[in-house]
C-alpha cells in the first residue's frame, strides 16, 4: 500500500495525517488524487502544495511522478511565519 501523507491545513480536509492507499502497479501521483475525495483532490491541486516522494521533492512535473505501492507520497502545503 502506497502511503499518503498530509501536513498542516491539509491534514484537516483528509480528516487524518495518512491514509493507505492500495496501488495494482506504479500509478501517477494524479491518478492516485482522482481516487480521492474531491475536496481533497481539488485542495492538492493547489499550484503552492508541493509533492514529495520518498522524502524527495518531486519536481514541476510531480504529477506526472509514478508511485509503487510501497511509496511514501507528503503533500507539503505553503508555510507561512514570523
């Protein structure tokens, strides 16, 4: 199972900080946002999250990236502070 995590105001829509997402092969990071709910999905394609796979930023084309079901996929949302 791929796992998805969700940091700051992002965990609030998921409702949790992960979820376990079960993947039959290497799916695109899109694909795996069309699977999930469409508040969700649409708050992650917001053009400031960012994707991180692995622990590795994915770039502009993140998500075009392929994630296996044993990834770990962070959607890092913009932080702002003092």
């Amino acid at each position: 199972m791929a796992k998805l995590v969700f940091l700051g105001r992002l965990e609030d829509i998921a409702g949790a900080a992960e979820l376990s997402l079960p993947l039959s092969g290497a799916t695109s990071i899109a694909a795996i946002a069309e699977r999930l709910p469409a508040e969700l999905a649409e708050a992650l394609r917001n053009p400031k999250i960012r994707i991180a796979v692995n622990g590795e930023l994915a770039g502009a084309g993140g998500w075009n990236v392929l994630v296996a079901d044993a990834d770990e996929v962070a959607f890092l949302p913009p932080v702002s502070g003092g």
